[in-house]
C-alpha cells in the first residue's frame, strides 16, 4: 500500500458536531493542509476560519462530485453514533451504516483521488459481559453476538470499512475505537448519568470504567490524520477507575437502587425516573470495559489526560456549567455572513473591548480552573481583556499556555 505520506486537502464528515467541528478547528492551523472541506446536512456549530462548509448528505453521486473537485486525498468520518437515545433506530441506522456505505462507494474506485480514510468507531465494539478481559486489544474476537443496536451497528459499519480496505489497496484506511469521551461540549448519556447530583448504580456491581478526555479524543484524529497508519487503534487514556471512585472524585452519592438481573427492566425503571439510560450503558453499570491502548501510543501519540485526570477536568466543568451557560452569545452560522467576514477588503481586526468582563466576579483560582473549558475565541477575548487591564498576571500566563498547547 503506497498511502499518503501527508494529507492536504481533508474532507470531514459531521462537521456540525462536536468531533468534526472542533477537529477542523484544530487542522486549520496547520500551514501544510491546503483545503479543509465539511460537509454535514445541518449547520457548523462552531466558528471556523477557513474550512469550507457544503450541506450535503452521504448522497453517493453528490459526494463523489466533491470529493473529485476538491482533489480530496483524505476523508476523515466523524457520523458515527454511538449513543441509542440520540436518534430513532431507523435513523441511527441510516447514519451508521447506510451512510457509511454510500460514503464509501463514494471514495471507492481507480479514478478516486482519497488515499486515506479514518473512520472514528467506538468501543462499543467490544460490547460489555461477565467473562470480558481486562483490556481489549485491536485483535481481540468478539465471542458473543451484539446485545444492542448500536452495538450491532458499529459491527455492520466496520465491515463495510474493512471490505472498502481489502478493495482498495491504494487507500490508507485507519479505524480509531473511542472510549467513553468527557469533555464540556459533549452531550452523551454516560454523561447525562455522571451529571445527576445522585447517581445510580447496580447493585452488588462495582465496575470499572475508562475514558478519553475531549482533547485527546481530537488530538488522536489529528494524529492519524498528519500520519499514514493504517489499521485499528483504541484510544482510550491511562488507567481505570471503579465507578464507586469516579462518583467520589466528582464529589456525590453513589446509589445502588438498580436490580442485578434484567437490562430492559432497569432501563424501564430508569425510564420511570426521567433517565432515559441505554442498553449499552446499563451492561457497563454491571461488567464495566477497559481497552489496551498501547497500539495507538506506540505510533507517538501521549495523552494529555489520564482517566483519573478526566474525571477531575469533568468535576471542574460540572461546578462550572452555570457560568458557562451564561457566557454571552453563542456562535450561529449564517452563510453570506460567514463570506463577507472572510473574503471582504472592508474587514478589519476588532478592538479590544472595554468594561466588565464575566470572569471580573471570579477570583483568580476559579478562573484558572475555567479557563482550560473555554473555545478559543472565547480564550483570546478574555486574552485582550486581561492584557489590558494587567489587574491579573496569574491569568493571563495561564491563557497564555493554554493557547499555547492548543497551537502545538
């Protein structure tokens, strides 16, 4: 397989999610890539300098006419899901697995200019039962059939990904197998249970659970993408905790009111308590998942954040949220609007803002600890506050890194 040594012009899908949106933002600040185009059938929820947005869906003939006339040489899906209570089954299933299709045949063929594909999977592989391993390598077989229709799937999407592989040779196909993600942009249902000021738990089980921080979880698809490393990969950060020691670290109770025996009846119940909890979230509750994560490390990828460290960045967020959610306004995407900041002679570099800022009530710690949730613009804004009133050097130097690591 020849592959690609460097991609350059990248293709990403959902780039109104969190995974495409945030991923293109960090490309975009890599001189080398030439073109970043996002393609989505909703709106980028993200402020992005310079990838391209088209609204198309993984229609095949429309796909393969963008693929062809921006010379794409990278695809990168983010469309995956891996949460149950996100959409209906019939369009999760669309999504995951007739979306991958198309999108595939798309970049199929001897006259198609992709050379790599990255494809972002999930661990819900692996699934979650009694007799597991400790830690799932890359080759692990699944002995049991999938319990849940995610689980089911993300199995059907990775084999139309390996049958694209063993068709096309000339391509680099890379799949990534995400644990859990924490991160303060992500909405997901293992979150949505770590964020209830009392969570639940199965009785008699105390299982263990790892996670990959947010910025990791981008970091990693940066990394596959500026290299050629075909193949499956966990990504997943150091170490496991016990789910009793992840409710500890957030500061809560841990309640075991769920019973030991019947999934559907304890999501039923739960259900009943205004918590909709998916099935594969129920089966970790009971046996818990970790992953060997030392095939991606190897490739010279270090992660920022261990699991323990995760779960503390997430305790910080969740005390935070309040003042995150009344931040100011939110960025809406509005094509002519997005053109004319872009491409006009007319717009110039805004001025540093006078007067209060949020963060004014906020002692310097508190405002440390926020600093590292905060999206760029929103780091650079405050930034310029800070210089300019010099009121706080403490803060300034800690945007000051925190910008820093996000350019490396």
């Amino acid at each position: 397989m020849a592959g690609l040594e460097r991609s350059r012009r990248i293709l990403i899908t959902g780039l109104s999610s969190n995974w495409g949106g945030l991923l293109a933002r960090v490309l975009e600040v890599d001189s080398e890539i030439e073109a970043i185009v996002g393609i989505d059938t909703q709106d980028p929820v993200h402020e992005l300098q310079r990838s391209e947005f088209v609204r198309v869906d993984t229609d095949q003939a429309l796909l393969r006419r963008v693929l062809h006339a921006a010379a794409i040489d990278t695809v990168i899906d983010t469309r995956l899901v891996t949460d149950s209570l996100t959409l209906s089954r019939a369009e999760a299933h669309e999504r995951n697995v007739t979306g991958t299709r198309n999108l595939l045949v798309a970049c199929s063929g001897p006259t198609s200019p992709v050379r790599k594909l990255v494809f972002k999977s999930s661990a819900h592989y692996y699934g979650s039962e009694q007799n597991d391993p400790s830690f799932f390598t890359e080759d692990e077989v699944r002995q049991r059939p999938p319990r849940t229709d995610v689980e089911r799937d993300i199995l059907a999407a990775e084999r139309v990904v390996a049958d694209f592989a063993a068709a096309n040779r000339a391509t680099a196909v890379t799949v990534l197998r995400f644990a859990d993600v924490v991160g303060g942009g992500l909405r997901a249902a293992h979150l949505a249970l770590l964020g209830l000021p009392v969570v639940p738990a199965v009785l008699g089980f105390d299982p263990r659970f790892q996670f990959i921080h947010e910025d990791d979880a981008i970091g990693v698809l940066a990394h596959v993408t500026a290299q050629t490393l075909p193949g499956i990969y966990n990504a997943a950060a150091d170490g496991v905790l016990a789910l009793s020691e992840i409710v500890s670290l957030l500061g809560k109770p841990l309640l075991p009111l769920l019973p030991p025996w019947g999934s559907e009846f304890a999501a039923a119940q739960l259900r009943r308590l205004g918590l909709p909890i998916p099935l594969e979230v129920l089966s970790q509750l009971r046996y818990g998942r970790g992953l060997d994560n030392r095939h991606l490390k190897a490739t010279g990828y270090t992660y920022a954040y261990t699991t323990r460290e995760a779960v503390l960045k997430l305790r910080a967020q969740q005390r935070l949220r309040p003042l995150l959610r009344s931040g100011g306004e939110t960025y809406r995407y509005e094509r002519e609007v997005e053109e004319f900041l872009r491409w006009s002679p007319n717009v110039r570099a805004p001025a540093p803002a006078d007067g209060n800022r949020a963060g004014d009530d906020l002692d310097e710690e508190e405002l440390i600890e926020l600093i590292s949730s905060l999206e760029p613009r929103a780091l650079r804004e405050l930034r310029e506050y800070e210089a300019a009133t010099q009121a706080r050097p403490n803060v300034l130097a800690a945007i000051d890194r925190r910008l820093g690591s996000r350019s490396r």
